[in-house]
C-alpha cells in the first residue's frame, strides 16, 4: 500500500503521542522561538530515531527509512537547481523586469483593488516567489494606499491573493515544483490541472475586488510612474526580452517536453538574449548563474525585486525538502503514518472523502505548525495510497495539496508566510484574511470539486 515498508506496528495511542509530540517540535520551534524549519526538523528526525532505538529497531532499518524517504527528493532538488538558474537568467536577459514593467501599465484609477490583485498576480508568475511580490511591489501598493486614504486591510488582501495566485501557477515556483516532482507529476501537467480550481477562484476574486473597489483620483500614482522609469534605467526593459525566452518555454510545455528541458532551454535563450543589451562575460554569467543576479539602480524596492535566482538561493528550499521527506520517511518505516490512516481507512472508501480528508490535512499542518512546505509534502506521503485506491491519479493530489496547502499559510496568523506578510505590510494577518479571497476560496472550490466529481483525473 506504501512506498516506503514499515518495520513495526505501533499502537494508535503510541501513534498519535509520536504525532503530538512531533507537532510541538514543529510549533514551538516555528512559532515561539521563530527557527528556521530546518532545525525542528531535525530534533524531530532525532527524536523519531530514539524513539525506534527505544522500540527496538535497529538503526540500520532507520537510516534505509531516511535514505528512501529522501530519495523522492533527489529529482525535485535538481529541478530546482534549474529553477535558480532561470530566474537568475530571466532577470539577467530582462525577461522579468520586462514582465513587471508591463503589469505596471495595467494600474489605473478605476477597479483600483481589481487591478492590484491582477498586477501582483502578473509579477507573482513571473518571479515564482509570493513573498518576494509581497515584499516589494506589495509594499509599493501599500503606500500607494496608505496615501490616498484606500483600506489597507483590502489592498493587502489583493496584494496576498494576486502573489499567491501567482506562486500557485508559476513555473518558476518553488512550491509548484515541489508539489509535481514529490507526486512524480509533470510540472506543466500539474499547472495546466491546477487551472481547473484556480481560473474560477481568479474570476470570483478579481470580480469581487472589482464590486469593492473605491474611486481614486488619477493624482497618486506618481510613486508607480517611479517604480516604472526605475525598471527603464536598468535598460533590462525590452520587448525581445519579454517575449523570446517566454515563447521558447510556452512552446516546449506545450509539446510536453520534461520541465527540465523547458527550463534548460528558457535559460539559455534569456542568456543569449542579455548579450543584445549587457556586456557580461562568460564567467561573470556563470557567477551569476550560481549566485544570482545583483540589481544596483540605487532605489530599494527595485534592487529588492530583481535581487534573485541562482542556484545558491534554492539551497535553503532543497534542504527543507530532503530533511522533511527523510522525517517523511521514517514516520512511514515506524509505522505512525500507516497506523494513523488505518484508523480512518473505513471512512476513505469514496473519492469526494480521500480529497475531503487530504484537504483538511494540509489545512491542518498548515494551522499547527505553520509550514507550507510540510504541508505539501507531508500531505503528498500520506495520501498517495489512498488516491490509488480509489483510482485517483497522483496529479489530483497534487493539486489539492496546494489548493489547501500553499495558499492558505498566508491566512494564518502564526505561519512563515503570515509573519512575514503582516510585518512588511504592517497590515495584520486577521484584518486582510477576510479579504484575501483568493486564498479562501481555492480550497473551497478544491473540495467542492471533489465531492462533484468534476474535473478530476482517473486511472
């Protein structure tokens, strides 16, 4: 039934002590004292391996249930390195600064939160970071705002579901891809699947903002015509950098070529391109390539935005993905997982049931530990036999575990994610939750569908 074999049998008491006790590592750490996740997850992999000492396995069946939980992250680790690569490329050719520079044209004073959520929504594919759109174009928007007397709680509403609408679809995603390559899915596959709950949930929410949008005088957008001829002093602006690299990968995912491949390919047609307007040589690009690319205009939230990529910035995600598949791993070799499902295996006899019950799982690790990356993949380890069983394809998994996963760590107050959005945009977490509609919305829809039957995906 799973892909890792278990090695005992513990009881449900013991199991659900073992989870309990996993979860306040996790929330302690995460919540109360800030870590990094990669250090709770480490005293958690120690502690499960006491806890198989104790119960007599030996340590030679723990690290065999490390190495196999590990080992499903080996191809997303390298897909990642490619991640770095493109977008380090893509801001070195001008694809990116060219893709933002045009969403900026969009921002008018009419349907003002709509246009917002559309903007952060462009810049959030085009980076593949919600954060980082967040961070920088959201904090423009914020300002913009706070100026022309605009609610906040809105616009950061707007602002949180346009970067996560935009992180959910994204290719250069770190999330996306860690959701396709942990269920072996192909990355385009999964976006072109992911549509289906997504372009409704993106329709509502921009007619939503649309209906909410207050009247604004066409005099305070000066900061935004700044933030434009900003992006046209980096002289990365150009139309063959938006266009070229972006055709090339639309092209190759639309004849299904291995994302690998599409992405390979989309990061040497940006580089190729950078040799039109920047004068870099051969080792400064490969400089580049590995440590990403350093903006230097002299206005902060520019240098701020297109500081990125590089295979040195997926160094962070790629460790997160092997520490918590090998904590994946060998919560499966001693048995919690398997016994925990068991219990409510008679209950997970339907389709609309397993997706319902994957859903609240990635809500719930989302809720008790904060993580978005756990969720996915935690969600990812422990449903995959279920969906088998029912006949469900692993893509409809990967789908609902960002549906209910990626999205909604920014609605909760204590999460990564959530800390950081309410402190750049000094806006709380329960004062734009109302109004983040995409994010409440998705996995709504996700577990609607599910019970519909709709749009599913069948073996």
């Amino acid at each position: 039934m799973f892909r890792i074999k278990t090695v005992q049998n513990p009881s449900f008491t013991e199991a659900i002590g073992v989870t309990v006790g996993i979860i306040f590592i996790m929330s302690i750490s995460i919540i109360f004292f800030e870590a990094p996740p990669h250090i709770p997850l480490l005293i958690s992999l120690l502690f499960l391996i006491v806890y198989g000492l104790i119960k007599g396995v030996s340590y030679r069946q723990l690290e065999n249930g490390i190495s196999e939980g590990a080992r499903a992250g080996i191809a997303a680790a390298l897909l990642f390195f490619f991640i770095g690569i493109l977008i380090a490329s893509w801001m070195l050719g001008g694809t990116i600064p060219t893709l933002i520079y045009v969403g900026f044209t969009f921002v008018t004073p009419k349907f003002y939160l709509a246009v917002i959520f559309l903007v952060t929504a462009i810049v959030g594919i085009s980076v593949g970071s919600s954060l980082t759109t967040v961070g920088t174009i959201g904090v423009a928007f914020i300002s913009i705002s706070s100026a022309i007397d605009v609610s906040l709680a809105m616009t950061a509403g707007a602002i949180v579901s346009g970067a996560f609408f935009g992180d959910k679809m994204s290719p250069l995603s770190d999330t996306t891809n860690m959701a396709s390559s942990i269920l072996q899915v192909d990355l385009f596959d999964h976006i072109k699947n992911m549509a289906w709950t997504t372009v409704p949930a993106f329709l509502i929410t921009i007619l939503l903002f649309a209906v909410f949008s207050p009247d604004v005088s066409a005099n305070s957008f000066a900061n935004i015509e700044k933030f434009q001829q900003g992006l046209l002093e980096t002289g990365l602006v150009n139309w063959y950098s938006g266009i070229i690299p972006i055709f090339i990968l639309v092209v190759l995912s639309v004849k299904k070529a291995p994302a690998l491949l599409a992405l390979a390919a989309g990061s040497v047609s940006a580089i190729f391109v950078s040799f039109f307007h920047q004068k870099s040589t051969i080792g400064e690009v490969m400089g580049i390539l590995f440590g990403g690319y350093r903006s230097q205009t002299g206005i902060e939230e520019i240098d701020s935005l297109l500081t990125r990529g590089g295979i040195e910035s997926m160094f962070f995600t790629i460790g997160i993905v092997l520490l918590a598949l090998s904590l994946g791993g060998l919560l499966f070799t001693l048995g919690i997982v398997p016994r925990l499902l068991s219990a409510i295996e008679q209950s997970l006899r339907k389709v609309s049931s397993v997706i319902f019950a994957s859903a609240l799982t990635a809500i719930g690790i989302n809720v008790l530990i904060g993580e978005q990356y756990l969720s996915i993949l935690l969600t990812g380890e422990a449903y995959v036999g279920q969906y088998e069983k029912v006949g469900l394809q692993p893509i409809n998994l990967a789908r609902v575990a960002e549906d209910a996963g990626t999205v909604v760590n920014p609605l909760v107050p204590w999460s990564v994610c959530g800390v950081f959005i309410a402190s750049v945009l000094d806006v709380s977490v329960l004062a734009y939750l109302p109004f983040a509609f995409f994010c409440l919305l998705s996995p709504i829809l996700t577990i609607l569908f599910g019970m519909t039957g709709k749009t599913l995906t069948y073996k």
